[in-house]
C-alpha cells in the first residue's frame, strides 16, 4: 500500500491510499479544484480513486468531499453520524456508512471505523487494510488517548497521528481561556505528549510509517513535535520512518510495509 499525505492542519486535510491500481482518498478537506492541484503536485491519478472516507463532518475534512465525489462519480463512505450532519452537503454523492468497529469492503480496501472524542457528530478513526493486510491507520481530531483509539492504532503498517499542540505554545497562545481548554480537552486536540505516549504505545517493530499530522500553526513546530514522539519511540521496537505532515504541500509518497518506508528521516533527539 502507497500512502500520500495531500496535506494537514486546521485549514483542510486529505491523504491518498494506493493499492491493486485502486486509490481511497481519506478525508477531503481542501476545495475539489485544490485536491486536483495536490493530486497533480504529488503524481497521483484522481481517476483510480474509487471512494473517498471521511473521519468527521467538520469543514477542514469534508469541504470538498460532495464535489469531488460527483465529480469522480465515487461514493462517500462515513459513520451515520458523521453523513447525517452532512446533510445536504453531501449533495447528489451515493454514501456507505461505516458501522463502528466493523470492517466494510470498499474496492480494494477494507475500512473499519472505531469510534474518538472529537467534538463532532459522530467522528472516527478509520483503519484500512489493502488485500495484503496491510493496514494503515488515520486518526486526526481524535480529541483525547480514548481506549476505542488505542485499539484502533494497534498492529498497523502505517499511522496518520495528530500531534496538534505544544501544551507550553497553547498556553502562550495568546487563544481566549475557552478557545484554549476546547483544544486541550477531551472532545478537542492531542497534544505532541499525548501523541508520543500513544505512539509509544502502540509501536512496534512492524509499523513502518509513522507521519505526525493536524499540527497547529500558533501552538506547535515540527522540530518540537518530532522531537517529543521521537523521544518517546527510543525506548520501542519502532525502527520506521518518522514524518510530520506540512498544511500546504503533500508530502512524498511512501511505500508501506515491511523494510519499505521509502524515505529516511532522522529521528529528531537521537
Ligand atoms: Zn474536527
Ligand atoms: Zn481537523
């Protein structure tokens, strides 16, 4: 399975899957027109992709999903929830609901949606798993380390993890008090140590992937980021590749699975 993030952050979110000549995109967060552009910008074909799965309704993850979908004539497939809040945005697309904790086949992908904390209607973390088994996990606004989370992270190829905030940058932010605790709490953002200790937790020697995504422009850095997971994964069997993913342009595609991670960042603090 071939992993593109399209882009991360709180101003849109999307990644491309890629296995068997089959691609799912994972949330559509930008407008259909800059999809295209970060499609073209990464070297990924729009016409292979066969459905598009959101985590949540909110407009940083679904904003050009109703378009898109009508455009490649691929259905949207969402937890009950997360299509109901939807409503009328997700125009003339077909839909498949993803009951929680239940696989679901979807071309060449099985998804299977575990239930977070966010402040949405009905938000997941999608795991999906290509016919070799390889599974890749995407947990953005995941709210808070949940067990429901922590299961879903276990035993992957490949994990999408936000690392939203610095807890020091949040508190000099200079956000009003509400703003700052709905994103410390549980229905908003993990944290860069929420973040390490979950990666920490779920690491393993088989996990190739591990990208750091949704980082807040105001209240974190990719060195500080990097820098707190990597330290957290010292002590784990993790001998992947550690990325983090920018808000503006995709990132290089990665092959995922055993010995592969096609790029090789240094671990920051080792
Ligand atoms: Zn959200
Ligand atoms: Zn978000």
């Amino acid at each position: 399975m071939r992993l593109t993030v399209l882009g991360s952050g709180s101003r849109g979110n999307a990644l491309l899957l890629e296995a068997g000549g089959d691609a799912l995109l994972v949330d559509a967060g930008f407008s259909f027109r800059d999809l295209l552009r970060r499609l073209g910008a990464a070297g990924r074909d729009p016409t292979a992709i066969r459905a598009i799965a959101l985590t949540h309704e909110h407009g940083d993850h679904a904003r050009g999903a109703a378009k898109a979908a009508a455009a490649w004539g691929v259905p949207l497939c969402a937890s009950a929830g997360t299509l109901a809040a939807l409503g009328d945005r997700a125009g003339a697309a077909e839909t498949v609901t993803l009951p929680a904790s239940r696989r679901v086949a979807c071309s060449a992908f099985v998804l299977t949606a575990y239930p977070t904390a966010h402040d949405a209607a009905d938000p997941v973390v999608l795991v999906v798993e290509d016919r070799e088994g390889r599974k890749i996990g995407v947990a953005y606004d995941v709210g808070s380390p949940t067990a429901a989370l922590r299961l879903a992270c276990r035993e992957l190829d490949a994990l999408v993890l936000e690392a939203n905030h610095d807890e020091v940058m949040l508190r000099a932010s200079g956000y009003p008090a509400s703003v700052r605790s709905r994103i410390a709490g549980r229905g908003g953002h993990l944290s860069n140590a929420q973040a390490a200790a979950l990666a920490a937790e779920v690491a393993h020697a088989g996990l190739s992937v591990l990208v750091l995504a949704h980082l807040s422009d105001r209240c974190n850095t990719p060195a500080l980021a990097t820098g707190t997971v990597a330290a957290a994964l010292a002590a784990t069997a993790f001998r992947g590749t550690l990325l983090v993913a920018a808000q503006d342009e995709p990132l290089p595609t990665v092959d995922v699975g055993p010995g592969l991670g096609q790029l090789s960042l240094p671990l920051g603090g080792r």
